[in-house]
C-alpha cells in the first residue's frame, strides 16, 4: 500500500497566506503540513508515497527529490483541472492499494492509523457535524456512504469527508478503471475524485465509513481554516 498525497494546486483562496508557497507549505507547529502528513504515513506503517505536484513543483523537487521513499509526479495542466486529474496522473501506482489524502489536511496521526486498521475494502475517515455549502458533504445508510457531494442540502448530510480514505489492494484496480473512465472517456477534468467515488457506490461498492470523532482534522481552504487548525494545536 501506498500513500498517494495531491499537492498541485494552487490555493488561489489563501495565497495571502502563502505568499506564492503551496498551501502544503504552511507550517503548524514549525513544521509544514506536508511533512506531518508524511510522518503520520509513515507511522502508519506505509513506506512509500506518490506525491502529486504542479504550482511551485520545483519546490517540492528540492525539498524530496532525494528522498528514494517519495515519488514526485507532475500534473502538467493542474491549473485546468482538479483533484481528479491529479489522481489520473498517479493511476498507474493505484493498483496496489492507497490512502488518499489531499496535501492541504491538517489531521491528527491516529486517525490515519485506525484507517489503516479499519475493516473493508473503501474506508472513509468522516467528521460527524454540522455542515456549510463548501464541504465534501456524505449521506449514510448502515455504516457506509450513498451518496458524496458539495451539492447536497446541507441539513440531510450525515457529515463531512476530511479528505482521508483508504483503498485497499482489492479496490485499487476497480478505482483504477473508474478514474480512466471519468478522464479518457467522459473528458471530466474539472471533476472531483468524489465523483469516481460516487460512480462506484452507483455501481454497488460499499463505501464503509470510520467516524473521527474529536479528534482534529482541518482542509485548509480559507485563511481562517489556517488559524483554526493553529489554534486547535495551540499554535496560536
């Protein structure tokens, strides 16, 4: 299994942040979240990860283009697509079984580790919650998802998905097919990895959820994502 990290984009909404970084840059802790993510990976028992780059790659090369247990893939129209045609530019390494994590998710390591250990062959790591238009939000039946969406009203959604899943080796080829699917054939660049998701729980696949609890996990979208997760770490 590896761990498949998307950090290409640009984070257009932050960049007064940023000043001109990837989002993964910004620090929580004196370290950057990128690096957190990696440390929890690799506590996590997984020794490889595929790292997905576009703005500021060169960053990304001098940082871990050494580093013989990191892949650097470059998605060379990141700024035309999104998450979707990043993972299309790492397909050839989902076979094997992946944990999904966007490179932006400021989370707890522990909840990487009860992912690894959850039974089933889709694990999504779930937030239980009040949820705003912007959020990946999910309806449940039974422990597992029917249907993921932005879309969806906000009072019938079970929660949020922090952007943390877990595929295993079994899925990895199934996902595999269905992202070809939504790029080669349906020209859905603009299209979020969720809508692969969607495609295969429409096509029968139990996508099992593990709820996080308390525990801390912040998409960092918006400057006040960024103090949020500071704060909650008491780096503020």
């Amino acid at each position: 299994m590896i761990g498949l990290i998307l950090a290409a984009g640009k984070g257009s909404r932050i960049a007064n942040v940023t000043e001109g970084l990837p989002k993964s840059f910004l620090k929580i802790r004196g370290k950057k979240i990128i690096d957190h993510q990696l440390e929890a990976m690799r506590a996590a028992g997984i020794e490889r990860c595929v790292v997905v780059v576009g703005y500021r790659s060169e960053l990304f090369a001098e940082q871990f283009g050494s580093d013989h247990a990191i892949t650097l893939i470059v998605n060379p129209f990141y700024s035309r697509c999104n998450v979707l045609g990043s993972v299309w530019c790492a397909r050839n390494h989902l076979s094997e079984g992946f944990v999904f994590a966007h490179a932006d998710t400021y989370f707890e390591p522990s909840i990487l580790d009860d992912l690894v250990a959850h039974p089933g062959d889709m694990v999504f790591a779930i937030e239980k919650k009040p949820s705003l238009p912007e959020e990946m939000k999910v309806k449940v039946s039974n422990g597992v998802i029917t249907v993921i969406s932005k879309e969806m009203a906000c009072e019938t959604a079970y929660g949020e998905f922090t952007g943390i899943a877990r595929f295993s080796a079994t899925a990895g080829p199934t996902v595999k097919r269905a992202v070809e699917h939504r790029i080669e054939r349906l020209q859905a660049l603009d299209d979020y990895f969720e809508a692969v998701v969607q495609d295969l729980i429409d096509a029968g696949e139990s996508a099992h959820i593990m709820d996080i609890g308390e525990r801390i996990s912040v998409e960092i979208d918006f400057p006040e994502d960024y103090e949020r997760a500071r704060r909650l770490e008491g780096d503020l």
